[in-house]
C-alpha cells in the first residue's frame, strides 16, 4: 500500500463496511494506528503522540491510581486497550479503567476486549491535542451509544479536562467525577499545569498531598 493510499485511510471517518475494517486494523502497516469504528465508518488514527500528549497520558494515570489507592477503591487502570462489538463497533481509548465491582472484570490473557462477553469500562479517557473536537463529537457519541460511566476529554493545548457523566445513551458535563467520588477535575488541571513547571515525582507527590487532605 503506497503512503498516498495510507493516508487517505487514516486520521479521518471513511465509510467502510466492517470486513474492510478489520483485515485493515489487522494489516501490520496499521500495526501502531489506534482503530475505531462506528455506524459504518472507521478511523485509523496514525498521528504522532508527542512529548505533551504523552506527559498529559501518564499524568492522568498517575492521578487515577493514586486517588484510588488512597480511597482503598478497587481498580484496574488501562492504557490502549481495544474494545469490539463484532461486526458494529470497536474502540482503542487512550486510557480506560474498571472500577469498583468490576475491577477484575477482564481476565488475565485477553487480547481485545469482546463487548458481548465483557461489561464496558467504567470510565474512557482520550487525550487530545490535535484530535479535540472529533474526542468531543463523534467518539462522545460512540462512548455514549456503548454504554460506559463516564467520558473525560484531556485538551492538551488549554489544559483543561472535559468530563462527562454518561446515562440513557446521553452526557452531561461535570466538575467532579462520579465513579471516583470526591475527585475534582480541577484537581487534575492543577496536576497537568504543574507537570508543565516540575517534575513528574514532584506532581505526584503534590496529587497525594491532595488526596489524603480530602
């Protein structure tokens, strides 16, 4: 496949029935692409990462799993992880977790998570600095339709967290998250503010002073 014919697939919707699809997300020049699919069009992400969106990713991790440790909540924190309706929808969040009861939902050894046989993640993250407006649109939407409990936004660029609590295939806007009880949103802007100025120990170090206060 030429780089011309590549890109024409990728970073973008295109109308695909579902077998194009997957022998696509399967071919090894898609290897490192992140895929979604929805109402019959499908996405290959291939953009670069970069260093913010790779720091914004892991400050968010970081924060999640010490609020959790702290709050003694059970969780499995998830980064990349594939989610497949066959045959309707697929989805690869930039971080997703299982919360609560469902923390051991997933056994050991799955590859991509079958929607038919599993529950949803309780909460998907997508971190977006070039892709905001798509993370807040369609994938809003796909997030909404596939049933999870909330829905965050990270706008690298303004630094700010959109978060959303999802019910009846609808969302609405939040400022603390509801399956993390007690975790403010901008708590979390603090955090990626700081992870400009500091050191990673440093923010996590300032997370924890947080959380222990609250």
């Amino acid at each position: 496949m030429s780089p011309l014919q590549t890109q024409r697939l990728t970073d973008t919707w295109v109308a695909a029935p579902w077998k194009e699809y997957a022998q696509l997300s399967e071919n090894p020049v898609y290897e490192k692409a992140k895929g979604y699919y929805y109402r019959g069009h499908m996405r290959l992400e291939m953009l670069p990462v970069g260093f913010d969106h790779g720091q914004d990713h892991t400050i968010v991790l970081l924060a999640i799993e010490l609020f959790a440790i702290v709050k003694q909540l059970p969780l499995t924190a998830l980064d990349s992880v594939s989610y497949r309706k066959e045959g309707v929808q697929d989805c690869q969040p930039d971080v997703s977790c299982y919360i609560g009861t469902n923390a051991r939902a997933i056994p050991s050894g799955t590859n991509i998570v079958n929607l038919n046989q599993y529950p949803v993640p309780d909460l998907v993250i997508e971190v977006s600095k070039t892709t905001l407006l798509d993370d807040l649109g369609i994938k809003r939407s796909l997030y909404e339709e596939l049933g999870v409990a909330e829905y965050w936004v990270l706008d690298v660029q303004n630094i700010q967290v959109l978060a959303y609590a999802i019910s009846d295939r609808g969302s609405q806007r939040i400022d603390e998250s509801q399956i993390l009880p007690g975790l403010k949103l901008t708590t979390l802007e603090e955090a990626l503010r700081r992870s400009r100025e500091t050191d990673q120990s440093q923010v996590g170090a300032w997370l924890l002073s947080q959380f222990q206060s609250s």
